[in-house]
C-alpha cells in the first residue's frame, strides 16, 4: 500500500472519529429517565407472566374439570349397559303355556318392560342432551378408532372386516372418543 492511500485511510479514519465523538456528546443519557423506563418495563413484564400464569391455571383447571366429568360419564354409560341388558332380557322372554292360568304375573312383566323402555329411552335423552352420542357400527368395515373386535365371525356371504354384531356400544362425546364400541367383525 502507497504513502498516499494510507495517508488518505488516516484522514477518513479521523473524520470518523470526530463525528462520533459529536454524535455522543449530543445523545447524553438522562440515568433517571432510563432507570424510569426501567421500571416501567419491570412492572409490564411482572404483568404479562401474571396473565400467563392465570391462562395456564385456567386452561390446567378446565382440562381437570373435563377429565372429571369425562369419568362421570363413563359411569353413567355402566349404568346404561345394565338398562340396557336388563331390556334385551326382557324382550327375549317368551312366556309359557301358564301364561293363560297366569295373567297378572304376565301383565306385571309387561308393565316391568314397559317401565324399564321408558327409563332407558330417559336415559339415552340426558346422554344426548350432554353431547354423548352411540356410534353406529353394524354393517360397517372395521375401524380401529372407534371398535376394539373381541369377537370373529364367519359368514361367507359378508365380506372380511365387516362388523357383524356389537356386544357393547361405543358413545362419543362432543367429537371425541368416550368409549370403543365392542364389536363382532366377520373373518372368512
């Protein structure tokens, strides 16, 4: 590098110098305006994670209150299936021949049926009206999200993986899984 170049880098370098030095002795720093600003920005962020905090308490509580309720209604559904049950054993009784030497006890399980149909079609509304819904599944191709198989089946005029009866219903709640239904799937 030449005298000249040098010389003319030196001269830059020093006009530099002199236009910082201006720049920082007319930009003083007022310590009791920063340490204000300071302050200020303490309490903001003492604020912010306060209400972060809450959101999170909340959003903590409301999936315990879900969860709790979630197990209610499972316990409700326990319930429904021994409505359910008892309705399906009442429906398949047949009475025999003594039927007609027996009238009253005929007519006390008919009024039983009709009362237990009455309590399970109650039961089923409040399920509805809490957003619990029964998946329907018979005649369908198998799906693992919503049907656990504990049954084979063997019909060869259906084809494989086609639910062919349910042993205990599966329900949803609010377009989430409540329980799997149980299932019969047909396997040729």
């Amino acid at each position: 590098m030449d005298d000249s170049k040098k010389v003319e880098l030196l001269t830059q370098f020093e006009t530099y110098l002199q236009t910082v030095d201006e720049i920082e002795d007319t930009n003083t720093t007022d310590l009791f305006a920063l340490f204000t600003e300071l302050a200020a920005l303490r309490n903001e962020v003492k604020l912010e994670s306060r209400q972060v905090k809450k959101a999170l308490d909340m959003f903590k509580d409301n999936n315990q209150d879900r969860e709790l309720i979630r197990h209610l209604l499972l316990d409700f559904l326990e319930v429904y299936d021994r409505l359910h049950a008892a309705m399906l054993s009442l429906n398949n009784y047949k009475p025999s021949f003594w039927k007609w030497f027996y009238k009253r006890e005929f007519a006390l399980i008919e009024s039983i049926k009709e009362g237990q149909a009455m309590t399970l079609r109650r039961f089923e509304q409040q399920l509805a009206k809490h957003k619990v819904l029964p998946i329907d599944v018979l005649n369908k191709i198998l799906d693992p999200h919503l049907m656990r198989a504990v049954e084979v089946d063997k019909q060869t005029t259906i084809d494989n993986a086609i639910v062919t009866g349910e042993l205990r219903k599966g329900f949803m709640w609010e377009n989430e899984i409540l329980r799997l239904a149980e299932v019969k799937v047909n396997k040729i």
